[in-house]
C-alpha cells in the first residue's frame, strides 16, 4: 500500500455506528467502543506519516435497522439520523 514499496497509497475503512457521534444512553458500552473507532479513525487520518504515505483512513457509521428482532429487544431504541460529516 505504502508508496515506498511501490505502492500508490489506499484506502483504510474502519465500521463504526451511528452511536459513534451521538449519545446512545441505552447503550453507553457500545456507544463507547463505537466512538473509540471513530476517534482512531480520526486520529490516523491526522497523522502526517500515514498522509504521506498516501492512505486515507475513512469511517462509515450506518444506523440501525429497524427489524423485528429490535422491535421484540427489551432496549429497543433506534436513534434520529444525524448529520454528522467530519472534515479533517
């Protein structure tokens, strides 16, 4: 991937959620780890020795799903969209 070995750079996608960038009371473990993958993702993203190298670091945080299984879930709660877009 590196451009020192030939490479051209790429792409790095890391899966986050939703609950990544915004409060998720219901779910403050899962909210937590969510937003540690955004704050990575961020974090590479600024690192000066990855840009150089020409790899981009990218973070998709769908929603949930509302399905039956959810509906039926004792925590159910399916948060509002937001419209969060970082920008480095």
């Amino acid at each position: 991937m590196s451009k020192e070995n030939g490479g051209s750079g790429g792409v790095i996608i890391n899966t986050g959620s939703v609950a990544g960038v915004t409060v998720m009371p219901c779910f403050p473990v899962y909210a937590a780890t969510k937003h540690g993958v955004v704050a990575l993702s961020r974090s590479l993203a600024a690192n000066p020795k990855i840009t150089a190298k020409n790899i981009r670091i990218n973070a998709i945080c769908p929603a949930g799903v509302d399905t039956e299984v959810q509906r039926n879930s004792k925590t159910y709660a399916i948060p509002k969209p937001v419209d969060v877009k970082f920008i480095p």
